[in-house]
C-alpha cells in the first residue's frame, strides 16, 4: 500500500514537471512548430519510460539493458526541468529590458539555442559521472584515540535494478584492496524486496577486514521489510547496530563504535533511533564513533559522541537536486566539525537511486584513517 502511494504522488510530480517543460520551455522555443510537437512527443515517451522505471523496480523483473534505459529518463526530464527555469527567467527578464526588436531577437535567439545546447551537455555529462565510484581519503583526529584505524564506509547503494551483484562484486574487491581495519554501511543498501537482493548481499560475505563489517538501517529498508533485512544481513555475518555499540580493537586503545535506527522511523512508529540506549555501557576514556544514516540525526547527539557518519544525501547526485536536500539536512557531504566535541562526516553514496546519471556529486567509497 506504501509503495502504492509512493508510485502515485511520483508520477503526479513528474507529470506536473513534464507539462511545465512543454509550456514554459518549448512552446517559447523560436523554432519551426513541427520540431515543438517532435519535442512534445519526447517528453510522452520519457514520462512512459518513467511509468517503466517505477513499473520495473517495484512490480516486475525485467533485462538490465530495458532497465536502464528506463531509468534515463528521470534525470533526463530533471535536468530538463532546471534548464526550463533558467530559461523561463532569463526569457522574461530579456523580454522586460528596453531593448531594439533586432538586439532582443538576438538574445532570445543566443538563449534557446545555448538552452538546448546545455541540457544535452549536462545529460550527457551526468550519465558519463556516474560510471566511476571514487575512493574518497579522509583522515580525522579524534581525543583519546591511542593508534591509528583504517575504516572504509560505504553508504546509499540502493541494491536493484543497474546495482546488482557485478556491482557489488567490484565494490568489494576495491573495499578489499584497502585492506582496511572494519567496514562500515550506513544504510539504504537494499531498495528491492530481499528475495530479489539475495544474490548481491551474498557478496559482502567476501569482504575482508580485521574487526569485520557494521551495518545501520536507513529510510528505504523500511519500505521493504526491515525486520527480514535485519535477519537476512546477521545471516551473512554483518554486525547490525540496533540501538547499541560495540567496542573496536584492545580495550583501551580503541574505540566504540554504535549505531542507531534511520529518523524515518519516527514516522513508521517503529524501530525508532534512541541515542541514550545506543551509547548505554561504552567506555568513556575512548572516543566514540556513532553511525546514522540521515546528518539531521546530529541535533539529537547532545554528547558523549566524537565523530558522526551518514549519508542519505547523495551529495544531491545532480547538483540542482542538493539545493532542495540542503533544506531538510544540515550537512551536504565530506568532513565537518559540529561543535567543539563532534564532528561528522557524510558519504555522498557509493550507488545511486533512480537514474545513473551523478553530476557534481560522484558516487563514493570512503577511506577513513582516525588517528590520535
């Protein structure tokens, strides 16, 4: 019923978008009225490859190949969206300047032509951005930390469709080659039901590292069965923190390491974060890393906590997008200090959701050396 509502409200939306491009972008176009209806025409097909796309991921099983290109058209009509308000407000402004008929022609002319010119540019950059997945190195100091930790967070995979098993294959033989301390995924991993996810998880089985790997729900696993996602994720020998921690190293020259539930489930009224029980029983001469998918989580951590890793936002994954997540998360990507005591880093995702099209904000897998 969720996924129901959530489908409907998607293509309501992108409906609305697909309209506003026809009438504030194409039918302002100085160009012959059989290429505004070719146009036109496009943008039915894109929205039906939208229909696909929903269509594909959340009720069917279909080819890869089919499958990705149905996912293009999402960040296709996005961008097409951001280019539509740039030019709806640079169209108006050039038509209220005093200006000679000759000259206005012109710039109208310039606009509509750099306007086209630009949204293929950036449909083609961001799908071009989006192949590669770059290891990000960080290194962070903490207070009382004795040696020197090596841990590589992955976030934001968001397993089906295009992020299948080979994805995760690779991932993890890149993980691997870090040779990392333990392994950290701060939520939406998965995004399909767990039977069709089974296969890529069995991957993480292959990860290698001292301490092993931890894993925290973010907001899509409760779309999609948490509780057999939680089983599933133990069954592979995956550390889940469920309002708890767990110490990492020799005691008294390592670090705690705790995890909380996704603030969504605030909202689902069930498994619901709580920082108090999640840093119940750690020990305080260490410093204390805490894992939480969403960064707005940081305005519940009052104290007793070092260092903060999310994700969630994908670094806005095409860049007009993060404009719109800055409104509702207090940190966008990369390293910050909070406050005097706590600082947090935010993973941009190491997949993506929805089409496979990054720009200004490249998929990540994060190499982080805490050290004293």
């Amino acid at each position: 019923m969720r996924i129901t509502i959530f489908m409907t409200i998607f293509l309501i939306v992108f409906a609305l978008i697909s309209f506003y491009v026809s009438k504030r972008f194409i039918s302002k176009l100085d160009i012959n009225t059989r290429y505004k209806k070719y146009f036109n025409i496009f943008l039915v097909i894109n929205f039906i490859g939208i229909i696909g796309y929903i269509t594909g991921r959340y009720y069917a099983n279909i080819p890869n190949t089919i499958y990705f290109l149905f996912s293009l058209p999402i960040g296709v009509l996005f961008l097409l969206f951001c280019t539509a308000v740039i030019y709806d407000i640079s169209r108006v402004t050039i038509e209220k300047i005093p200006l000679k008929s000759t000259r206005r022609k012109f710039f109208k002319k310039s606009l509509d032509i750099f306007s086209l010119i630009g949204a293929v540019a950036l449909s083609g950059r961001a799908l071009y951005e989006a192949r590669f997945v770059k290891i990000e190195k960080v290194n962070i100091k903490l207070k009382n930390l004795q040696q020197p930790y090596k841990i590589v967070q992955l976030s934001d995979i968001h397993i089906g469709g295009l992020i299948d098993e080979k994805f995760i294959g690779d991932i993890v033989s890149r993980v691997n080659n870090l040779q990392p301390d333990l392994v950290v995924i701060t939520g939406d991993l998965i995004d399909i039901k767990i039977n069709s996810a089974k296969k890529a998880l069995k991957e993480f089985t292959n990860l290698e590292s001292t301490y092993g790997t931890y894993f925290i729900v973010g907001n899509h696993e409760y779309f999609h069965g948490i509780e057999e996602i939680i089983t599933t994720m133990k069954s592979l020998g995956i550390t889940v923190l469920e309002n708890e921690n767990v110490y990492i190293g020799e005691k008294g020259k390592g670090f705690n390491l705790a995890g909380v539930y996704d603030v969504f489930g605030y909202r689902a009224n069930r498994y619901k974060p709580d920082i108090k029980k999640a840093l119940q029983n750690k020990i305080d001469n260490s410093p204390t890393i805490l894992l939480a998918h969403q960064p707005k989580f940081i305005d519940e951590v009052k104290q007793g906590v070092d260092l903060m890793l999310s994700g969630h936002t994908h670094g806005g994954q095409l860049y007009p997008f993060r404009f719109l997540v800055a409104i509702v998360q207090p940190y966008i990507e990369g390293l910050h200090q909070h406050n005097e005591n706590l600082q947090i880093y935010v993973n941009k995702g190491t997949g993506f959701w929805g089409p496979p099209m990054r720009l200004g904000a490249t998929s990540e897998i994060t190499e982080i050396t805490i050290q004293p």
